[in-house]
C-alpha cells in the first residue's frame, strides 16, 4: 500500500504536476548510493555531482566554487554575470572567507538575483523585510565584502520594474566577453529559480518554453510554498506568499557554466530532497521536471551524501 494504490478519490489526486510519471518517479526514488549519480547519456561531459560528508563541508566546497569564479574571471579581465539564489545560503560566508583572504575585488561581477517573492501582480516584499531575497543577499554577500564588493549598479534583483530587463542586460554583458554561471538550488518539485513544473503545460514544445527569459507573478506549486514555510519561515505557511517573480528557462540554461546545490536535509535522519535529487539527475529532460535540464550543462553539482542515501520509511 502506497500513494500509488490510494491515489483515485484522495486529496492527492491531481494535486502533483500532471506531466509527472509517478511510477517510473517511485523507481528512481528505490536507488541509492553510487546509482544515484550514475552517469546518463544526455549529461553534458563536464557535469559532475560532487558529494559532501557534512553541511559544513557543502558550504565550504561550494562557497569555494563560487570565488574561484569570481577569482579566474577577475585574472582573466572578464566581467562575470552570476544568476544568485536564495537558497542554499551558506556558501555565500564561504565564498566571502575566500575573496577576503585573497584580496579579490568584485568590481568585475553583475550579480542577478533570480526570483523574489510577489504577489500576482509581480509587486514584491520590501527590501527591508527579513524574508525579502534582496535583504538576505546584502546581509549575507554583499554587505559582508566590504569594500571588495559588488558595486550597487551592479546588484539586480527580480523586482518588477527590472526583472523584464535582464535578458538585454545579460545578452550585453555578453557581448563585452562576461561569462555566465548559474548557482542554484533544486525545489522540492524540482523547480529552478521559481519556474515550476506546470508551467509547461503552457507550452507546445520545448523550444518555446525554453524561449521564457522570465515570469512576474508566477503561481507558485502549494509544495514550494510548504517547502519555504519549513525551510526559510520556521513553519508558519501564513508568512509565505504564493506568487513570485522568476527568471525563465532562457536565462537559467544559457549558462557557460553551473554551480548548483542540494543540501535539504533535517535533523534526525529527517530529509525532504532525496527524490528532487534522483529526479533531476537520474529522470531525462523533460519540461515537466525543470531541473532535469541542469546536467546538460557543464559545471558541479554539490549535494549531501545523506541525500543519496536509501529512500525508506523511517518513523521520527
């Protein structure tokens, strides 16, 4: 007895995205150790997963990835575009440790935030609110560089009046050389920024949903909302909007490079990522799935090994 076999006439019935297969989703969901990173034929052949003992070893190696980048470009003389998330958010003190202990300056780097929360309209928290993407990336990356920071101008965030313009912005800063990475984390329903899953049924074919530079006022899934309530509001659903501003699959995917993370694990053996990771890395491309796409490009994804561990009952 399991989801599959009560699923007709339950609450559940047409509550997950209808582009989902759940059993072959169950059959990814039984592999475990070395099988959850088995490489598949449409990974691209400089795409790693790179498992991390700890939460501290996670923030380091990532944190580390991140500067590296800001580091190699600023060697190189290249402006860097960075699509930011919120979320993981630990690797920003890292990535800080390693830019001030090499002197690194980040006057090179256009940081893009990838989504904020709003409401249908695409009006967003203030920048002032603790829960506001904008206020956890001063508080955690930009402020914490001092002087060795991202220059204000060229600090973007999904808010209404720019997010429509970041696609000219990036596609500018490409023509003066900048290389693009993507640090991201991985929904619960394996969105990337906050493009959900069924977005695609919008969409007659991929290469028009990959077209999408963004969304304002995306209606977010009730398990993304329910993820943020236990993850960033200390479980009260009631602080968490149901609507965001997101970047789109043309932004997100144009990547020269990824640096992607997988860190959703609780205390006491309790996880909620375990499946997101299977799916992403073990189900193909599919615009149903959102981060199914990542291992196409090249770059690292930093994920804890606890996640890869076996997917079985567990009473806590």
């Amino acid at each position: 007895m399991n989801l599959l076999t009560t699923l007709r006439g339950s609450l559940m019935e047409g509550f997950l995205p209808a582009g989902w297969d759940l059993e072959k989703i169950d059959q990814l969901a039984q592999r475990s150790g070395s099988a959850v990173v088995e490489r598949r034929p449409w990974w691209h052949a400089n795409f790693e997963p790179v498992a991390c003992a700890s939460l501290t070893d996670f923030d380091t190696y990532m944190g580390h990835e991140i500067a590296r980048e800001i580091q190699q470009t600023a060697q190189a003389k290249r402006p860097l575009i960075l699509i930011l998330p919120v979320g993981p958010m630990g690797m920003y003190r890292w990535a800080v440790y390693f830019l001030k202990e090499w002197g690194v300056s980040c006057g090179h780097v256009h940081g893009f935030n990838m989504d904020e929360w709003s409401d249908a309209e695409g009006n967003t928290l203030p920048p002032e609110n603790s829960g506001a993407f904008q206020y956890a990336m001063e508080h955690a990356f930009y402020g914490p560089l001092g002087s060795l920071t991202v220059p204000a101008r060229q600090r973007h965030f999904a808010v209404k009046s720019e997010l429509p313009t970041y696609a000219a912005q990036m596609a500018d800063l490409k023509k003066q050389g900048a290389k693009l990475v993507t640090v991201f984390g991985i929904g619960r329903v394996c969105h990337i920024a906050f493009w959900e899953p069924h977005f695609a049924a919008e969409f007659a074919t991929e290469a028009q949903w990959k077209q999408q530079t963004h969304r304002l006022g995306a209606r977010l899934h009730p398990l993304t909302i329910e993820q943020n309530a236990l993850t960033s509001f200390k479980s009260r659903t009631t602080l968490v909007p149901a609507f965001a501003n997101t970047i789109g699959p043309a932004l997100f995917l144009a990547a020269d490079k990824i640096i992607g993370g997988a860190d959703g694990s609780f205390a006491r053996g309790m996880q909620w990522q375990g499946l997101s990771l299977r799916m992403t890395l073990q189900h193909e491309p599919t615009t149903w799935i959102p981060s199914t796409y990542m291992p196409t490009l090249a770059g690292r994804l930093f994920y804890l090994s606890e996640l890869a561990q076996p997917l079985i009952a567990e009473c806590n």
